[in-house]
C-alpha cells in the first residue's frame, strides 16, 4: 500500500504542476472574453455605443456598419446576470458612452445561472460559470468553476494547440471590434428547429423569473442613473419559429420590457421578432443571424435607433 | 454522480483511504462501501435509493426463505418466481410502463377511442436494468443449488450496491462477486496498478472517443435528411465508436475501479470491433450481459441442443429480449432482430464458435481474408448502430436509405473525432491480447518503466486537453 501510495503521489505530482501550467497558460492565450475584457477596460472613454446582451446581439450587429465608436461586447450564452454586473462595472467609468444597446429574447426571463439545471437544461452553464470567472472576475458560488480543466467544454486543447503553431486565424472568434459572423453557408439542414426547454411549471421557475427580472431591472437602472440611453431590442426570427411561442411567453417578455421602463423612463423598444423583410439566408438558426442577416440588420437598427448619429 | 466528473475525482481517493485505513473489518468495510454507493448513487436522485433498497431487502429476504423450504421445490419455485416477478414488476413498471401505454393508447386510437389515462410520465432509475438482473442472477442461482444464500446482510448490500458498477454493469454474478464481499480482502498492489491504468484508458475512451463523437453524431442524426451520403456514414461510424467508447470506457472504469478495492469484475468487453463474425463480436461485446442471457434465458429454453425449430425460436428470443433490456422502444427490438437474422445462419450452420482466438495472433498486422471478415462484421455492426440511434424505425430506413441513395457531398462533420477513433484503433490493435489497452509491460520498448511512465503521462494529457462536452454515460438510460 505504502509503494502505491508513493507511486500515486509522484503521479500526482507529475500531473498537478502540467494542469496549473495549462490554466495558467490559457490566461495568456487571447480570447473572445479576456479580449472584449481588455477593450472596454484600455479603450472604454472611446466607446460611444456599447453592445451587451448574448449570441443573438453578437452575431447579428455589426458595430463598423452601426457607427463611429461601437463595442459590441456581447458574447454567446450571456445570462442577464453577468450583462447586469458588466453594465453596473463599466457604464460608470465610460466617459463618452452614450447608448447601451442589450437584447431581449422570447423566454429570457428564465435565462438565470442559478436555475440552468431546473429551469432550463443548458449544456454548457459550467462553462459560462467558468470563464465569467476566470476572464472576467465575476465569481460565481463554489470553489472550482475557475478551472477551464474541469469546467470548459470550449476546447482549451485546440485553443494551445493553435497558440502554439501560431495559427492566429483559428485563435480569433471575432474581429476587433468584437462582432462574431456566422457564415449562412455553416447552418445545419435542421436550423429551422426551435427547442422550446422551458419548464414553466417547475417549482423554480416563478423564483428564476423574478431574479432574472431584476437583474434587467439593474441594466436599466444603471443606465438611468449615468444618463446612459438604453435601447432593448428584440432581434429577427425565422417566421417559422413565431408558431412555437405562446401567449404566455409573449406577454412576459412585455412584462419585463415595462419593468425595465419603469427604473428606466427614456429607454426604447425595438421588436424585430416579427419583421418580415427577413428570408432564410438571413438565419443560421431559427434565432440567430447569419453574416448575411446581420448586414441587412444593422442599417436596419441604425437608422430605427441612431438616425442623426 | 459521473466517473468523468470533479465529485468523482474528490469522491474516489476519500473512500479509497477510507476503506482500507479506517474501514479495516470486514463487516465494517461492506457497510461502508453500501455507504459510498449509496452516496454515488443519491448523488444523482436519493429517491430512487428506496427502490434499490427494496430490491436489495427482497431479494436477500428470498435467498434465506428459499434456504428454509430446502426440499420443498414447489414452495422454492414460488418463493423464487415471487421475488423475479417482483424484480420485473419494478423495472416494467419505471422502464416499460410508458412504452405499453403509449402503444396501447395507439391501438385504441386506431379503433376510434381514446385513452390519455394510460400514458403518464414516469422518470426512468439509472441503472435500473443493470442492479435488476444482477439481484434476479443471485435468486435464481440459490433456487437451482449453484449458491448457497447468505445471512450476510452488509455483503449482500454491496453486492447489489457496489458503486464502481452500479449503475451500467458489468453485470455480476452473485456467483462471482458475491463470495468477495464474503471474504476479508487485502490490498495488491499489482492489480490496483493496473486497476489504475484502465481506469486511465476508460476515462481516454469516454472522454476523448465518445464526447468527441457525440457532437458530430447529435449533429448528424438530428437533421440527417439533410445531409448526403458520405455525412451519413461517417455519422453512423462515429456512432458506432462513440457507444463503444462510452460503453467499454465505462466497463474499464468500473473494473480499474473495483479493482482499487480488492474486487475483480468480470471482464465486458474484448475488442469487439476486430470480430470477423457477428457471433465473435456477441462473444466481445457487452459480455456481461450476453451471458447473463445464455446463462439464464437461451440455455433454459434449450439452447442450441434441440430442433433447428427451437434454435431459430431460442435464438430469436434473446436477441428480441437483449434488444427490449436496452429501452422501451421499437427500434431496440428491431436492432436485436438484426442481429438474430444475422446470427442464425451461423448457428444453424454450427459456424457460430469459428473464431474464439485473437486475429491475427503473433502478426502485425491481419492477412486479407481476415481484413475482409472483420471490415464486413463491423459494417454489419454499423448498420445494426444505426437502428439503434435512430428515433424511430421509420428514421432508421430512411436514414440508411439516404445513406445509399443520395450520394450528394455535404460538408463532413467530425473530422477530428475521426482522427481521435483512428489513435484509438491502433492502440487497441497493438494491444488486442491484453486484457485492456495500458497494459504495457513486457515487450519492446516497453520493458523500460520510463518510456511506459511516458505513455502514461502522454495519454493523461491529451485525455485533459482533448476531452470533448461532458455527458453522460449513454448506457445509464438503459
């Protein structure tokens, strides 16, 4: 027993030392998070028109086409909470900033970190957890979401791999201004889907829809408070996709919009869920824009939001 | 809780200090391990403990009655069939209860009526099927006199409960694990050395082979309609090595396992994609199980040694049967039917135990004829993984059919995991007469404990940095 004790030990503590050198070699190597992070905190008193929100606000915005001076910080998966401490950290110290654009999707109000495994099954929550924490600092309960090791399933492997062969193309997520395109070319032969995971009747679910609530209660207020205008917006969906939500759903959304207002009085609405000048090229999913969408999208937000600008 | 996850890596080291440094009676030790499976177990859902413990209570409680009635048959026969149709009662009931009703609410359909009532949502045990039929083997062994039943309570728990193969097997034999936890274990260093290098190629094959497959492979089957051909293919192939990735890296696992602790599990699978033919590849794949069914259910009937009628029934049976274990649905029947049509005419032909060596033994590499029978069998395999991911029997030849007729080029998904299955396969060849593919020592290069250290340590860090999304073992739904 001693000897595999021993043996077991040097394993151990041949292993150990390779892992913390691999986190820490993944702090190192450029990421959409560490990136958009660096950005906002060296350029921040350059940026006029900050972007926020998720996936559908990363792909579907294109900041060069919005305007001299955009930063489009989104990043796929954001939950509200994570937009609600970036808003509350950033938008004070932004001397210039003067809009904040965030998204508002059908069922957001179930879209909270603590409730992922209840409410709504998502796949890869550990991983959000994880670079929060790690690339942002924003912690989330329990000692070990800082490890990529245990936590990622954003394929750190590849990541060095990359670093280490010096393929800077394969490294970059997105381009300088933090826009993530997705080529229409790339969409699976089912993207017209809508997977519908919300378990309203879930004894969670009314305790997530309150918290996630408020955490765009505080996006608003923050706004309000640093005479920030916030402009919500609810990007294109696929036609097809509309026959799936229900009334329920509809309303809450309108729910969350009027409580926003009501801690924010000048911010603005703009619902393109249902816009039909939108065809399938425009789609790499039944909710998200493609390459081809966002530059159809975002004169279209331009020209609705910032005429004069 | 999962073999591939950060509780198991805290969990395993504790109980492993704890069993053989505090935990030192025996007594003391059994009830400790029903303890920590218990909590591996719970981990997942502590509600479905009670039904493990009522299967554990039952059937201990119907070892001893068949015991005391020594010499009465017709009261063993009935205290014995009591407790197997108790055992099937639970398991029909989380298992199968849904599948009945839905296809009973579909009959009536058909004559114009409805019964909604039937169908209710029932939330399936893990592992359910595995401790099931591992509790039915020690029932039925003391019925037919091959065990004795014991009055050792704390070894008949972690009998049942034993958390390395709780919850997808192997599935034990009372016969052969039972008497393990009867007896005081001592620790072997050798075998809890190589009990640790195949828990390191399991955790290699689920996380690098299997996770890897199962984005190309969920991408795939989930929108195949659209894809060409050669996409097709490629997503039954990677199918075809993510289940044996997830499945023998789970079996390796819970063997290194069990092994840390002194006990040794039978052995569930043997390479079983260099088979050259479908009654080799029975013989190599999901062992446990086969012969838990030729043990219990063909040999029962007859077996082989009777009518060519009662063969092609017999037959029949436990690939119709081993099909239905695997879940509640039409297409596991029709995957163990195309096993059955695939392995009768070996039988019938008494061609069914040709191969029961290693191919190729004492080559490099296999001759062309050996090639061509083990290319053919996986194929057939191939097409055999495909009824059995699909959906619906329906998906299963539409799926096959676009296979074949639409031959239009789609981008290809899973290149890397191809890749990954290709390092996979030439291990496993290289390695193929040993009893897991770490086990490196005595040849060639080998002989030098650094260079095996460096393998080692090699197959760690691309485990680490290659893994794919974290899932769960596909087996425990079965």
């Amino acid at each position: 027993m001693k000897k595999f004790l021993i043996k077991a030990a040097i394993l151990g503590v041949c292993i150990f030392p390779i892992c913390v050198s691999i986190e820490l070699l993944l702090l190192i190597i450029p990421n959409e998070y560490s990136y958009k992070r660096q950005y906002v905190e060296t350029k921040g008193d350059e940026i006029k028109v900050l972007i926020l929100g998720n996936s559908h606000n990363e792909d579907g915005i294109i900041p060069a086409l919005l305007g001299d001076s955009t930063f489009n910080m989104a990043i796929e998966g954001r939950y509200p909470y994570y937009d609600a401490v970036l808003a509350e950290r950033y938008v004070p110290i932004m001397k210039n900033l003067k809009y904040v654009i965030w998204n508002l999707g059908y069922n957001w109000q179930y879209l909270n970190y603590k409730y992922s495994d209840s409410v709504l099954k998502h796949t890869k929550i550990s991983t959000y957890r994880c670079m929060y924490e790690k690339y942002f600092d924003i912690p989330y309960p329990g000692f070990h979401n800082w490890s990529e090791l245990i936590n990622s399933k954003f394929n750190y492997g590849e990541r060095i791999l990359n670093y280490f062969i010096g393929n800077e193309a394969a490294l970059q997520v997105c381009d300088s201004l933090g826009e993530h395109l997705y080529s229409y070319k790339n969409k699976l032969p089912n993207w017209k889907n809508v997977k519908e995971e919300i378990d309203v009747d879930n004894s969670d679910a009314k305790r997530c829809f309150e918290e996630t609530l408020g955490y765009m209660c505080r996006i608003a207020a923050v706004c309000e408070r640093c005479h920030v205008r916030l402009i919500v917006i609810t990007t294109p969906y696929y036609k097809g996709s509309l026959q799936n939500f229900s009334s329920r759903g509809l309303a809450e959304m309108q729910m969350c919009v009027d409580a926003m207002k009501e801690f924010c009085p000048t911010m603005q609405y703009y619902n393109y869920m249902m816009d039909s000048r939108f065809t399938d090229d425009d789609f790499v999913d039944a909710t998200h824009l493609s390459d081809i969408g966002a530059k159809k999208f975002t004169p279209i937000l331009k020209e609705d939001c910032f005429p004069d600008f | 809780m999962l073999f591939n996850s950060f509780e198991f890596l805290i969990f395993l080291p504790i109980v492993f200090l704890l069993y053989w440094f505090v935990f030192k009676p025996l007594r003391a030790q059994n009830l400790f391990v029903v303890a920590a499976s218990y909590v591996f177990y719970g981990w997942w859902d502590w509600r479905f403990l009670l039904l493990i413990a009522l299967t554990t209570v039952c059937s201990f409680a119907s070892g001893i009655l068949l015991e005391r009635s020594e010499g009465k048959r017709g009261r063993q026969k009935f205290i014995s069939a009591s407790n197997i149709i108790l055992n099937l009662g639970i398991l029909g009931v989380f298992k199968y209860y849904n599948f009945f009703g839905e296809n009973l609410a579909a009959l009536f359909r058909l004559f114009g009526m409805e019964l909604d009532w039937v169908t209710v949502d029932i939330l399936l045990p893990v592992g359910i099927s595995f401790y099931t039929f591992q509790a039915l083997s020690y029932t039925i062994d003391v019925y037919r006199h091959k065990l004795q039943a014991t009055h050792d309570a704390s070894a008949f728990f972690a009998f049942i409960s034993f958390f390395p193969q709780l919850v997808a097997g192997p599935i034990e034999r009372a016969t052969n694990l039972l008497p393990q936890f009867s007896r005081p274990r001592t620790f072997d260093y050798d075998k809890a050395v190589d009990g640790c290098r195949q828990i390191l190629w399991g955790l290699f094959k689920k996380m690098v082979i299997a996770d890897n497959c199962a984005v190309a492979v969920n991408q795939i089957f989930d929108s195949y309609q659209g894809f060409g051909g050669v996409t097709l293919f490629v997503g039954a192939l990677l199918f075809t090595f993510q289940i044996y990735g997830d499945f023998s890296g789970y079996s390796d696992i819970a063997i290194g396992t069990a092994r840390l602790f002194g006990i040794d599990l039978m052995r569930n699978f043997n390479y079983p994609y260099f088979s050259r033919d479908i009654a080799e590849f029975w013989r190599r794949w999901h062992i446990s199980l086969t012969t838990w069914f030729r043990d219990y259910i063909y040999i029962p009937l007859g077996g082989s040694r009777c009518g060519k009628w009662k063969v092609v029934r017999n037959t029949f049976v436990i690939f119709l049967v081993s099909g239905f274990w695997h879940g509640a649905n039409w297409t596991f029947i029709a995957w163990g039917a195309y096993h059955a049509l695939l392995f009768l005419p070996l039988i019938l032909l008494g061609r069914n135990r040709k191969y029961t060596d290693t191919v190729a033994q004492g080559r490099l590499l296999p001759n062309a004829k050996e090639f061509a029978q083990m290319l053919g069998t996986f194929l057939l395999a191939v097409v055999g993984w495909i009824i059995f991911r699909a959906e619906t029997i329906g998906q299963a030849g539409d799926y096959l059919y676009r296979m074949i007729a639409v031959p239009a080029i789609t981008p290809v998904h899973g290149k890397k995991a191809l890749l990954f299955v290709f390092i996979m396969l030439l291990i496993e060849w290289s390695r193929r007469n040993r009893q897991h593919a770490m086990q490196l020592s005595g040849t060639g290069l080998f002989r030098y404990r650094a260079v095996r250290w460096g393998v080692y340590i090699i197959v760690i860090l691309f485990t680490l940095m290659f893994s794919g999304k974290q899932s769960d073992f596909i087996y425990f739904q079965f």
